[in-house]
C-alpha cells in the first residue's frame, strides 16, 4: 500500500467533510506518520478519514481507548486554534494527536499529554520517540486535578468524553485561553471550545461528536429506566431522571400515538441544533436507547418506528408518557420529522415534541446556536439568566436551560426567537 498516496486522499477527505478548515492543521496531517502510532494495524484503516482505531478495550468489552478518528482529530485542532509558541495540554494519550500539536506549536511551544491509565502512557512515549517527538512531555495520572505543577496553558484539549469541567482545568487556562472539550449535556455530546473569561468559560464553537468515557474521579453513571426487559430503555444524565419512575410501568404495552410536525430534511441534511433545544425546552429530556439487535415482530413487542421511517435517541417523560423524535420517508430522499409517544397521555406529550419541532425550525434551523458557558457551581441564577448572546439584538437570552453537574452549573443560552 502507497502510504502517501493513503494519505494525500485522507487529507482531501477530510476538507470536503469540512474537519479541516486550514491550511495549517491540513499540513500537520501531512507531516506526522500516522501509521507509526498504530503498529500492526491495516494502512488504509489508520488513514480512513472517519475511522477510530481502537487499541484499548474493559472487561465487558467496551473500548476505554484509542487513535480518535482523522475527522475528528482535525476539527479539534480547528477548534483549538494552536499557534507557534503555545503552551498545550491534551488529556487522553494516543501519540498521534500530540505529535500533531507539537507541529503546530513548533520548537518555541511545548506540549504535554497525559492519560490515566500507564499501558497508554508507556505506549505513547514509546511510540512518540520512534516518531521523533521525544520533545512531547508524557504524564501518567487521573486528569480531574489537572497538572498543577506544570504551570499555565493556552489551551487544553480534552479527547476523551467528560460529564463535568473539573475547576483545574479552567484555573490552568490562561485568560482567554481555550478549553477543547466533548462535553456531555442531557446525554448529548458536543466538543466545544470554551474560551476563559475570569472565572468562566464561553462557548467559541460546537461540533457533534463521540468519545469513550472518561475515567477515574471525573466517571458519571447515567440513569438507566428499562421498559422493556433490557433492550428498551431510557438514559438519564443529568437531573432530568422522573421522580417516580413506576409511572411508566408497562407503558410500552399502550399503542403508540404519532404526530407529524410538517417539517422536512434531506436524507443527507443535518440537524445538529435540534437534539439540543429538544433538550433545552422539553423537561423530563432523556435518551432512548433500543438495542441494534432489538426485532419487535420476532419477540411481539413495540414497534419503535415504521418501514420507511426512524427513531432518534431524542426523547422526554411526562409522568406516565413519554415521546421520542421520529421521522418517516415523504419521497425519496424527503423525510418528515414527528414524534412517536406511548402513555396514557401519548397524544398532547408528541404534540408537545411536534410544537417544539416547528419552533426550532423556525428560529433556529439555520442558526444562530446558543452560546454554551460553563460556570462555578456557586454561581447565583439571575447572573445565567442575563447572559448576552452574539449577534442577538436583546440584551439577555430568550430561553436559558441551566445543567447543574458536580463542579459546575452549564447554561444554554439561545439567542431571542424573532417572528
Ligand atoms: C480517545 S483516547 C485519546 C486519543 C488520543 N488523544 C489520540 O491521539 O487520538 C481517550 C483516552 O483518555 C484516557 N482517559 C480516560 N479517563 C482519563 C482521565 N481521567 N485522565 C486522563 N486520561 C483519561 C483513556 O485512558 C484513553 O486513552
């Protein structure tokens, strides 16, 4: 296999998937040899512009580590914004990553990794040695308090997938320093960059993507409320999980009631901004999770969504009901998004889904996003309700969801809905 030849249709790839925005970051791709960091694993799997390559797997079977994606790779490092001469922490350790920031740092910066768990350190110093990249400093130990005798960065990328902002990371960010973080809000996870400002953090941008979850004091369990033996259930992640979750019992016994928002999207179109005002404005917001090998017609159970149509993760309880984002196929390549609802008062919770569905599309489909900012846990209300959004000609923002996690309090700000 012709490595460069791998690796200049990796690089093309990865501008038409818009992961690389810059001349800069393409050329990091075109300088550190991926395949140096993945020993033993096929070419063109390590250049697959969408491909993980997993090294690392727990006692049941789920991955805990591995080279994240090129994709996802890039458009971190857009997200970054590391210039020469930066001061750089990345938290997770794959090598091929760090390389890269020690490129675009350059001989003036500096960049230490550190990842928790020693097999991935040792791996990665090795590794990063046999690349040439014995100037990248590795570090052993749990991320949650940081690195304090290292001093300041200017920015932190985290590549790994975090509920919460540990206070360390913004007390080792120089003011208006960037954070890079796969934050996990309501069960949705975005990577964002964050920039200081005093003692918060402010949303610069947010990509959709997937992580493996971190570990050690930083570890968060969700909820899980079975519905049906173990294949259907619904996630809880934050403070959503109902008061008494009994209500639901049996609920998938019940028909299931659809509405339909007359609202369309591309089958290749996405709609990124949805899941999260979903989450913002409906309470109760909750993940529904059915298993990839779930079959309704062979086991007499549920029937999720119809031929031609989808469910996505998006859902919500009210008391004894619940309803989830659906779609189905309007003509080819056209599909209608709606709600699927079970309950004894399936109808008005999909009507709810639905209403929200059409207020997203008319406001927010195509922009603005809110603004993410993450602050200490003290933080008194009325200060998260007066945040300004760019570009919004109000001085506060019309709807504020507030996520209190363990260290922080997370509000998302969506700019003034204008008729
Ligand atoms: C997706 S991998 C890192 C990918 C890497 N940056 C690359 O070059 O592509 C995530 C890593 O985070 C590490 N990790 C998980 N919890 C951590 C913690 N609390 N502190 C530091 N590292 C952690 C895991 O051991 C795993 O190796």
């Amino acid at each position: 296999m012709d490595v460069e030849a791998l690796r200049a249709a990796m690089i093309e790839e990865l501008w038409r998937l818009n992961a690389v925005r810059s001349d800069r970051v393409a050329a990091v791709f075109a300088r550190v040899d991926r395949h140096v960091f993945a020993p033993g694993v096929p070419l063109p799997e390590v250049y697959a512009a969408t491909t993980a390559v997993r090294t690392k797997w727990d006692e049941r079977g789920a991955p805990i580590s591995s080279i994240s994606a090129p994709q996802v790779q890039a458009f971190m490092l857009e997200q970054a914004n590391v210039a020469p001469g930066m001061r750089v922490l990345e938290i997770g350790s794959g090598g091929v990553n760090a390389a890269m920031l020690a490129e675009l740092v350059g001989e003036s910066g500096a960049v230490t990794t550190m990842d928790i768990d020693p097999e991935i350190t040792d791996r990665a110093r090795k590794l990063l040695d046999a690349a040439g990249y014995s100037r990248v400093r590795v570090e052993c130990g749990d991320a949650e308090r940081g690195l304090p005798e290292a001093g300041l960065f200017d920015v932190i990328i985290v590549t790994v997938g975090c509920w919460d902002i540990p206070p360390a990371w913004t007390r080792q960010l120089v003011d208006g320093g960037r954070l890079v973080v796969p934050l996990r809000m309501r069960g949705i996870t975005r990577s964002l960059a964050l920039e200081r400002v005093g003692d918060h953090l402010v949303s610069r941008s947010a990509e959709v993507c997937g992580f493996v979850k971190i570990q050690g004091e930083g570890a968060h369990r969700e909820r899980m409320l079975l519905l049906y033996g173990d294949q259907i259930a619904l996630r809880f992640d934050d403070d959503t999980h109902p008061s008494d979750p009994l209500e639901l019992d049996g609920v998938l016994a019940r028909e299931r009631v659809d509405a339909w928002s007359g609202v369309t999207v591309g089958g290749m179109e996405s709609f990124d901004s949805l899941p999260l005002w979903l989450a913002t404005v409906l309470p109760g917001s909750c993940l529904l999770a059915v298993d990839s090998d779930y079959q309704p017609a062979a086991a007499g159970g549920p029937v999720m969504a119809d031929e031609g149509g989808r469910w996505f993760p998006s859902a919500y309880v009210v008391g004894d009901s619940f309803a989830y984002l659906a779609s189905r196929r309007v003509r080819p390549g056209v599909f209608e998004m709606g709600a699927h609802a079970f309950g004894p008062h399936a109808r008005p919770t999909a009507e709810a889904l639905v209403e929200q569905i059409r207020f997203w599309d008319r406001h927010y489909r195509h922009g603005p996003d809110p603004v993410i900012s993450i602050w200490p846990h003290d933080t008194a209300d009325h200060l998260l309700r007066e945040i300004p959004v760019p570009g919004d000609s109000a001085t506060a923002s019309s709807a504020v969801t507030v996520i209190d996690k363990r260290h922080t309090r997370v509000a998302i700000s969506w700019p003034t809905a204008t008729a």
